[in-house]
C-alpha cells in the first residue's frame, strides 16, 4: 500500500513567549505547515505553548512532543488540557518513558491509561530502539522519532511497521523532530543543540552511540533556504517532518526560519 504524501510541521520548546507563538502560529498555518508543536520540560508545560499557538490559528493541528509520564501522568496531561480549553480533535499527545528504569515495560502498561483519560485525542509514543519503535507501531497512533539521520530514521521506521503487522493493523504515522537552523550560525547552533542531548540520560547516549555521527552533525545546518529544503528532502522514512526550529526566540527569527523550511 501507498504512502501518503508527506506532510511538514513546525516545533519549536515549550516556553516561547505568547508575542511569539501567536504571530508564529498564523506564519506557519498561511505557508502550508499541518502542525505546529512544543516539546516539554520541567520548566515549561508544552501545552500551555500549545495554547499560545491556539489563539494565533485556528486551522492548524496542534501537538506535544513529548510530555514524560514519569513526571507527567494521563491524568495530569488530561486536566491540562482542559484547564486550557484545548480543542482535543486538534491535538497530538507525544508522549515518553523519560527516567523510568524499565521503559518498555512502563510505556506497555500506561497505553491502557492513556486511551481511558485522553478518549479520542491522538497519542503517539516516543521510541529510539527497536522495540520501542515496535511497540508504537503496535500500540499507539503514531510513532516519534528524535535525533535521526535519514538512513537511521529509514530503519526505524521498518521496526513500527512490524511492530504494526504483528498487531494485525496499519502502521501509525511516523513523526521525527529534524533540528534546523539556516543562516551563517546554523552550525553553531545545531552543535551546541545536540550536545545538550548526547548525554542527557542513558537512553540518549545509547542512541548517539548507536548512530555514531560525528558530533553536531544530526539534524540541518544551511546556509539558506534552498539548502534548508534539500537537506530536509533526505528525510524522507518520516510521514510528518516536524521542523524543530533552532532560533532566537523572538518573533522575526522563527519566523524567518518557519518560511525557509515551510513545506513547498
């Protein structure tokens, strides 16, 4: 069966100010973006991004990616959501193991809970290795891909695809952060991103040492937009690239950066 036609989205950390995320929103939903999406973190609630993004368009989709169910649970996710009057057919909820010791284990059991507290709200799993890309596959409505190079990213997706077979249905849409700066700085900017991330919890380090590129080499540094577009073009494993965008956090930046890579 066909694939269908690839689709590009916009992310950005949780955080970003209101001023920015409005203006930066209606840009993304006018240049032909179908989401946009905040990561989450311990000092900013991805949703309440989200929320931001809300009030500057109305059409775009809307995802998270990922909230840690270790520090975040169904419960709290789904009291958010309504503390912020989300509209839940907008939404895509990413979600992850974080720091649990036995994350396979824990993303199996919280499935169940996911689907009893956020009913009808798209919830796709983040996953790495095999058997968590396997078990998004099989279990969630989508899989998220994280710090990939193109042919990295090919194999995973070979894995969410047995994992859906196994399951007897479809494979999920597959989504991956593609980190991306454009301009003179783009390569600063992308190395100083990465080596946040390369050695943040074991699951990461076990994840770079197995894609075993060179340090601030995974993700786009251009020079400029048509560079931006080719670059991105390699990604071609995932169904959505999410576009996650390396730059000042001030409208006229991330603005700038959302059209050199907005969707042709």
């Amino acid at each position: 069966m066909s694939r269908p036609v690839q689709k590009r989205a916009f992310g950005v950390a949780a955080g970003l100010p209101e001023e920015v995320c409005e203006p930066l929103a209606a840009a993304c939903e006018e240049t032909g973006y179908s989401s946009i999406w905040a990561n989450d973190h311990p000092a900013a609630k991805g949703l309440d991004t989200l929320a931001g993004f809300a009030k500057g368009a109305d059409g775009i989709e809307l995802g998270v990616a990922v909230i840690a169910l270790d520090r975040q649970g169904p419960e709290a996710i789904a009291a958010d959501i309504e503390r912020l009057g989300l509209d839940p057919s907008r939404l895509w909820i990413g979600v992850g193991a974080g720091f649990s010791k036995k994350p396979l284990t824990f993303m199996t059991e919280q499935i169940g809970l996911l689907r009893e507290k956020l009913p009808g709200i798209r919830v796709v799993m983040a996953a790495m290795g095999p058997k968590m890309c396997a078990l998004a596959g099989a279990e969630y409505d989508g899989a998220f891909f994280n710090w990939m190079t193109p042919g990295f990213a090919a194999g995973a997706r070979t894995k969410v695809e047995a994992g859906a077979t196994e399951a007897g249905h479809e494979a999920p849409p597959v989504f991956g952060y593609v980190r991306t700066a454009v301009g003179d700085d783009s390569a600063e900017r992308l190395a100083k991103e990465e080596s946040f991330y390369r050695d943040l919890h074991k699951g990461y380090r076990d994840h770079f040492d197995r894609l075993g590129e060179p340090e601030g080499t995974v993700g786009v540094a251009a020079s400029d937009s048509s560079d931006a577009q080719q670059k991105l073009a390699a990604y071609d494993a995932l169904d959505v690239i999410v576009v996650r965008g390396l730059a000042s956090a001030r409208v006229e930046p991330m603005v700038e950066l959302a059209r050199a890579a907005a969707p042709a």
